[in-house]
C-alpha cells in the first residue's frame, strides 16, 4: 500500500505520493480544510475523506430552482483572526467583507412606531467608551436599565474566560445576580448571545458568555464589526476551498465514508473505507464528536463517553421569496417577535427579480420539527408586524432548512466534556468546533480546531511550523 493512497476500490492502480510524512484528514468542513491546507503548507503529504458530495460541512449552499441557497446564514466578526486567515488562505476575503463600522438595526416589533428602530453600533473611541453613545441612545431599553446594562459589562470585563469555574454557572443567573431585566436580557444580551452561542442566557455556560463578550464587544473598538459573505457559502467553503487545497497538493475526496481507524503494527495509521483503505503517520478526525467517538480506538481517550455528552442545539432557516423589494437594509435584528435575525440574500442567490429574505432562528428546540405550514403561518405575519413593505406583496415561495445537530450546546459544564486536539494515541488528533477551542461552536471555532490539531500534528512528525505559529499560539 502507498503511503496517502487507497488500495482497493474504483481508485486502485492509481498513482500515489511516495516519500516523506503523510496524513489523512477525515472530515471535510472548515476544521478538515484548515488542518489539511496547514499541514500541506508544511510539506506533509495529505488526504481529505469527506462522506457527502462536497465541502464545507455545515455552511454550505444548494440549489433550488434558479436560486442558490446556503443552509443558513452565517457571519463572523473582526475578532475572528482564525476565520479571517482561512478566508485569506483560500482567496476569499473580498467575497465576504467585514463592516466598516458595527451598525446592527434592532427592530421592535411591539413598539409604537417612533421608537420601533434602534441601534447597536460603536464609535472609533476606546473600550468601553465606543458603545457608549449607542447604549445611551439605544431606545428598547429605559434609562435605568441602560445604566444597568452599563454596569453589568464592567463587572462582565472583570471576569476570566479563561477560569474554568465560570463554566459550571450559567449566564442568565449571573445576569440574574447583576440587576439585569427580563427586557434588557431580550433587547441587548440575547440578541447577541443567543446568535453567538446558540442558547438563551439561561442555558448558556457563563465562561462561552464571558467569552464571547469579552473578546467580541469589551476586547478592542472594531472586534464585532459584522462580516458576512456576499456569494453563496458554497463559493467559499467548497468550490474556492478545494482550489486552495488542489493548488497545495492535497488529495480531496467526496462521497467516501470512513468505517475505522486503526494503528498497524509498525506505528503507522490505517483508515478504512468500504473499498479500501488509507495508511498515514496521522491522522486527524475532524468529524462531529458522535462520529468522532465511535471512530477512536480504544485508549485513545481516557473518557471517550464524554463525547457522548456533549449536547447538540438547532438552528432553523426560513427563506421567503418576495415579488418585489421589502427590506432595504443588509441586514435586521428583532426584538418583541418569535423573529431573531433576517438577511438580505437577493444577489448572492442569483435571484434576478424580488427579494429574497433568510431569517436564522438560534436555540429553535421549540420549533426544529413543526410543519412548515405552521411556520408560514407564523413567521409571514410576523415579517408584515416588522415590515410594512411586505404587506401586499406576495410571497413566491417560503422554504425551510433545518440543522437539527447545527451546533454543541454551550450548556453549563460542557468546558470539561471537550477534549483537546491531541489524542492519548500518538498521531492521531481530533479537530471540530466541539473540542477545546475556548470558543462556541462558530465557523472561528472549527478553523481554531484545524489549527490546533495541524499544528500538534507537525510538532509531532518534526515539522516546521513557522507558518503557523502567530495563529497557532491564539488558536492552541
């Protein structure tokens, strides 16, 4: 068998790579493109076994008709140094800019109409002055609880990410304790956290929470200016992705499952796969942590059924297809209404006339599975509530898109379930938003992973890891 190439199957005879280290990836979303384009770029030979018929695992577009669709809409901030690097890496960073500036319109939906709009936005000022002016002016919110917001961000900057005991309280409780109203909790704190962390304050673990708003809001002026891409996710995550890996030397491929991960007797890795197999000196899984679990060998983890705790949370995706134009602004936020966050993805679908709006629901445990007869019916009347330019139109299509499994809950002691890259079984490593990032599970989080199992692999094979290293020491 040829070292990063299969035996058996509609691929044998085909030529392979000899000489020098060799590594498969298995898993092709954002941490399985990462890790294999940072080990490629250290010389290491690599393959990448993706089980569907493309890349970019949960972000990712398909068609509909004309229309190009993603999944669901997904952004990132100006912190997000590791995404940012990934976009960079592939030659993306154009196709999916960065606000100039953190401008989020909140709409009320229950508000009297001169008061229906506010803003969270930020000035060039310092930390915590630069939202200062928009929590002052922000009008979902009176005066007192305002100054309570204010308040709870000091003590909230004061806080350690980095503290493992945050872990084991919850974020709403903590916000409980800081004088926070259910209203300020519902206009400003899970207008973010629910979007950022997939979970309401209640069940969210106050170190992700303290995390997120530490680093996105409290860490620099410009760390949650909003990034989005203006192409299809498929453009990024697949198509320029796989260039990026073709151009690198890496071995991709689609629709090829993996059955079983094993360590032969000379040290080296072999992976299974209905036709074949693959033997590498490593091997990173960069799979779901339930797959993940039943892939490891025995001993490669002390607690492997920890995997098996880690929960999972939903997102579900609502597009509506409107005859004409609705919405002017890129984007919206909601507030008084079952409506989170809702996108303008007209020109990124190829969609030639109307409009076409895509609302991402967060911590949807409530309505993952109801009909989508139901859901028209609650979410069309919602969006006339929100914005008049609806009223009238008509609708020329409504379609959902469910992710039952979007994310790993960040519920209070999930920190000590998730498990780092390195493995107890040398070269083999696990990569995945769901492991030890320090992160929610976000598209920074999966590059973060990629990073730090590519960057504990090379150290390991005795490679270079000069490229790495200013993004590895933030990632590890």
């Amino acid at each position: 068998m040829t070292d990063g190439t299969r035996s058996g199957g509609p691929d044998a005879g085909a030529p392979g790579l000899t000489g020098g280290a060799s590594a498969v990836v298995v898993g092709g979303g954002l941490a399985g493109i990462t890790a294999a384009l940072a080990l490629a770029d250290a010389g290491v030979r690599v393959t990448v076994l993706e089980g569907r018929p493309r890349l970019g695992g949960l972000a990712f577009s398909f068609q509909r008709g004309a229309l190009t669709v993603d999944n669901g809409q997904h952004v990132y901030l100006r912190c997000c140094s590791a995404y940012r690097w990934f976009l960079d890496r592939i030659d993306a960073t154009a196709l999916a800019p960065v606000q100039n500036r953190l401008d989020v319109p909140v709409l009320d939906a229950g508000a009297r109409p001169g008061r229906r709009l506010g803003r969270i936005g930020r000035t060039a000022l310092p930390v915590p002055l630069h939202l200062a002016m928009s929590l002052a002016t922000y009008p979902h919110l009176s005066l007192a609880e305002r100054a309570g917001v204010g308040r709870a961000a000091l003590a909230l900057k004061g806080l350690d990410p980095a503290d493992s005991a945050l872990d084991a309280q919850d974020f709403g409780s903590w916000l409980a304790r800081h004088g926070q109203s259910a209203r300020a909790v519902e206009a400003l704190w899970d207008l973010v956290g629910i979007a950022t962390l997939n979970a309401v304050a209640g069940d969210a673990s106050l170190q992700l929470a303290a995390m997120v708003f530490k680093t996105g809001l409290l860490s620099d002026p410009g760390a949650a200016d909003i990034g989005w891409a203006r192409v299809p996710l498929g453009e990024l995550h697949d198509r320029l992705a796989r260039k990026a890996l073709d151009s690198a030397g890496v071995r991709t491929e689609v629709r090829t499952r993996v059955s079983a991960v094993s360590r032969n007797a000379d040290g080296r890795w072999s992976v299974q796969l209905p036709g074949g197999s693959v033997d590498a000196d490593a091997v990173v899984l960069a799979v779901p942590q339930r797959e993940a679990h039943d892939l490891l060998p025995e001993g490669a983890l002390d607690e492997p059924g920890r995997l098996l705790e880690i929960g999972t949370a939903p997102i579900l995706n609502i597009h509506v297809v409107y005859d004409r134009k609705v919405l002017r602004r890129p984007f919206f936020a909601a507030i008084g209404s079952p409506v989170q966050w809702v996108f303008d993805r007209t020109e990124a679908s190829g969609l030639a006339d109307g409009q076409y709006l895509a609302l991402s629901q967060s911590a949807a445990q409530d309505e993952i599975d109801e009909p989508v007869a139901a859901l028209r019916a609650r979410y069309l009347p919602e969006l006339e509530r929100l914005l008049p330019g609806t009223r009238g139109a008509g609708v020329q299509d409504f379609f959902v898109t469910r992710e039952r499994t979007a994310t790993f809950a960040p519920a209070p002691g999930v920190g000590r379930l998730r498990p780092g890259a390195r493995t107890k079984a040398p070269g083999l490593y696990l990569a995945g938003a769901w492991t030890a990032t320090g992160w929610p599970a976000t598209m920074e989080s999966a590059v973060r992973s990629g990073v730090s199992a590519a960057g504990a692999a090379l150290g390991a094979l005795g490679r270079p890891r000069d490229h790495l290293l200013e993004l590895f020491e933030e990632a590890a």
